[in-house]
C-alpha cells in the first residue's frame, strides 16, 4: 500500500496524460499543476501577508485593551484563531505537501498527515476544530451584534465579562461538537490507497459534523447579517455624517464592520465547506479512490487556497474600520519613515557643509 499524497503525484498524472491514455489524466494532470504552482509560488505570499499583518493587528488589539469594547473582543479571539489557522493548513500542511514538491520536482516534501497515524488525527483535529472555532465566534458576534441593534435597551447592561464569557462557551461548545467526530480520524485503508479519514461506515455521521463544523454556521451568520444589513439602511438614512463622535455612529461603523468580516467569511469559506463534503460523499460513497474523487480532492485544495484569502480581506475591512488598529499601524508607518529619512537628511546636512 502507498500513501495518498505522494510527491511523485503530480509526475505520475502527467505522464499518464501524455500518452492519452485518459483524457481525464490530461484535466488531471492540469489540475494538479495549478495546485502545485500556486501552492508553491502564490499561497505563500498570500498566507505572509495574512500572518503578519493579523499578528500587527492582535498586538494593536493587547496594547490597547484598557478602552476594549466589547466586539473587540469577539475580534481579538477571531485573530488569534485565524493566525492559528494560517499556520496549521499553510505552514504545515499545503506548502510542504503541495507547493515544496512541486517547486524541488518531488526531491523535498514533507507530509504532516503521513507522518503517522496520531498526527493525521491530531491535525485534522485542531485544523476542523479552529474553523469551526472561528466561524462560532463570528457567529456569537453577529448574534451579539443582531441584540444590540435590535434590542438596545435589554443589551445596555452586557460588559466585556459577558463577552468573555461568551467567548469560554463558544471554546466548550466547539470543542464538544467537533473533537469527537474528529479524533476518530486516522489512516484508512481505500482502494489499497492510505488515506487520512474517517473510518468506514459513518458516511452520515461524518457529513452531519461536516455541516455542523462548516455550513451551519456559515448560513446562520448570513441570516443575521441580512437582518443587520436592513437595520443598517435604516440608520444609515437616520444618521448624521457630521455626528462621528456620537453613540450612534460608533454602533453603526462596528454594526458595519462586523457585516463586512462576515460577508467576506461567507464568500470564502462556503465554497469550501461544500467541496469538502463532496469529496467525502465521493469517498465513502464508492469506497474507490478514482478519478473523479481525485479531481475533488483538488477542488478541496484550491478551495483552501481561496479560503486564505478571506484573512487578507479581513485585514484591510479591521484596519479601514477599527480606529485603534489603524492608529497603532499610522504610529508604526510614521515611525518608521522618520527613521528611514533621518540618515538621508544627515547626508544632505553634510554635503552641504563641505561645500
């Protein structure tokens, strides 16, 4: 038996596709190119943009938690598990299985999945369990969000301790409904290929995680955020644009940023959570590891790829919208140009004394 992922993968599709023995080989062997060329070359761009500006943003965030109000919180513990995400799929799983065999022609990889049974368990574990973390406190903001704007007057009295509370229940209950289904997840043997699943025989056990984890949340945050978005048109015509310091306004910029986080979460992350179900409907559905559930595995991939995208929307959506992080990355941008343009004025200053 031979792993699932092999860095020999992408060698072995194409030359299949060149001697046209399939035409699917050839679709698959393109297929998987643009995996490897884009996981190798673009991902990482992607994914170090997304690293180091959410890091600036969660550090923006620490400094300035004396005057946190409470959606801020939500959005703290949002980029703490968005960076933990970047790192878990990215770093330790895409690149080195995808883009790193593709750019060193299959000569280095390392499979973090393959490396043995208890780290295919342990990844998939903590990989499903911080998106589902993520998407249940961008869900816990919304339904937060939906009570204030709705229902001002019972919400007045909510504290960043019930925030934080909150924020305690949405870990305890992500944890309870994702580890379970998770951590039976290990090396499964399917058409003579190992492959890192579930167990078989557990097709609709595994599809209900998957909507649970993925999709549910997903359309739940887009039902609330309807509602927000028609609640804001209104106060959008109610309001004031010259009354940027009143309570009003500052209900409706983080009442807007939460919309927008959300609508960018919605783009990228549902066409994931479909793909993923798709391939693991295929996989248990045939018990083969064919053809088709090959091209469905790469949809999932690129899918990914895509998902990672939602982080650096994010950033411009909190530093367009947040003013504290955008102060903080202001004072860094200015600091760094005065340093910059110091040794430049000391030079001109000397030049001109010589002459």
């Amino acid at each position: 038996m031979e792993f699932d992922d092999t860095p020999r993968e992408l060698r072995e599709v194409c030359e299949k596709g060149l001697h046209g023995k399939y035409s699917v080989d050839q679709q698959l062997c393109a297929l998987l190119s643009t995996i490897g060329w884009s996981t190798a070359y673009i991902l990482p761009v992607i994914c170090g943009f997304g690293l180091i500006g959410t890091t600036f943003i969660i550090i923006a965030m620490v400094r300035g938690i004396k005057g946190f109000a409470r959606q801020l919180i939500y959005l703290l513990c949002m980029s703490i598990t968005s960076v933990v995400i970047n790192i878990l799929i990215s770093w330790l799983w895409l690149i080195p299985s995808k883009g790193i065999p593709y750019a060193s022609n299959g000569t280095v990889y390392f499979f973090v999945r393959y490396n043995s049974a208890s780290m295919c368990t342990a990844h998939y574990a903590t990989s499903i369990l911080t998106v589902a973390l993520y998407s249940n406190v961008l869900l816990v903001a919304s339904l937060d969000r939906f009570m204030t704007i709705f229902f001002p007057t019972k919400t007045i009295t909510l504290t960043n301790r019930h925030a934080l509370i909150a924020v305690g229940i949405t870990i305890g209950f992500s944890c309870v409904t994702v580890l379970p289904p998770t951590l039976e997840v290990t090396w499964v043997p399917v058409d003579n290929i190992i492959f890192c699943g579930f167990p078989e025989d557990r097709l609709a056990s595994i599809t209900a995680h998957l909507l649970l984890s993925l999709l549910i949340q997903p359309i739940l945050i887009g039902i609330f955020n309807v509602l927000l978005y028609y609640r804001l048109t209104v106060l959008c015509k109610k309001h004031s644009p010259d009354d940027k310091k009143s309570n009003s306004h500052r209900q409706l910029r983080a009442s807007l940023t939460l919309f927008l986080l959300s609508l960018a979460y919605l783009a990228f992350s549902m066409p994931l959570g479909i793909s993923m179900i798709v391939t693991v409907v295929l996989i248990r559905g045939d018990g083969q590891l064919d053809d088709g559930v090959h091209v469905a595995q790469g949809v999932v991939y690129l899918m990914w790829e895509i998902f990672f995208l939602r982080e650096l929307a994010n950033i411009v959506i909190i530093v367009r919208q947040v003013p504290l992080v955008r102060s903080f990355m202001l004072r860094i941008i200015q600091k760094n140009s005065r340093k910059s343009s110091a040794p430049l004025s000391s030079a001109t200053k000397n030049s001109g004394q010589k002459k």
